[in-house]
C-alpha cells in the first residue's frame, strides 16, 4: 500500500521559505480545492477545503519563486498526521500534505479562487 494524495487549487495566501535548524529550505503553502455538487433539493453547492502543504529541500527552493498567493498548483504528495500540546493544553491534531512533485496550472494568478481569513 502506498501513502499519496493528489490535489489541484490555488494558494490562498504567499507561501512561507524558512530554513530550518540542520540548514534545509522548507517552504509551507496553504491551498484551497473547490468541488461543486448538486444538492438533494437540486441545488448547485460549493465545498472549499484547504490543505496545509509542505515541501523541503531542493524542491522546496524550485517552488519558493514560481509561487504565490493565488497560483494555481497541481500537487502530488503524501499524508502526514501529527499532534501537538496547544497553548492551552489540549491535545490538538494536524494533516500535511508532505509534496514531492509540483506542477503550475495556467491561468489568472492575480486572484486567489477565495480569501481565507
């Protein structure tokens, strides 16, 4: 069995270069997926989710200059849970999305597909 996702949207805000402690570039992104489905009443509806990605090393520094708020990506990764103490004690979760391959859709960049807050 095999860990990887696949995913197609827009950045939603700039993404995040840093270097972190052992000298490896790690960029974080957060893109958001749109899906529209008919409703039972016959409605049409939108879903927005948004995925928390990282990419590390090399592939990390290819992507920070080719991306911003509002590009749009086709993405293929992995999925990596992980939990962590909030800063009010409670035991909260997270899913990343570690990518191991990027691929830039043509189209406006100018705009991200939706604001997040």
């Amino acid at each position: 069995m095999k860990n990887k996702v696949q995913l197609m949207g827009r950045l939603g805000q700039d993404p995040e270069l840093k270097t972190v402690g052992n000298g490896q570039a790690m960029l974080r992104l957060r893109m958001a997926t749109n899906e529209r489905f008919k409703s039972t009443q016959g409605e049409w509806k939108e879903d927005t989710q948004w995925h928390t990605m990282v990419a590390w090393g090399k592939l990390a520094e290819r992507m920070a200059p080719l991306v911003r708020k509002g590009s749009g990506l086709a993405v293929e990764g992995r999925l990596v849970h992980s939990s962590y103490e909030g800063k009010d004690g409670t035991k909260r979760f997270s899913t990343d999305v570690v990518l191991s391959d990027f691929q830039l859709m043509a189209g406006k960049t100018d705009q991200p597909a939706v604001e997040q807050d």
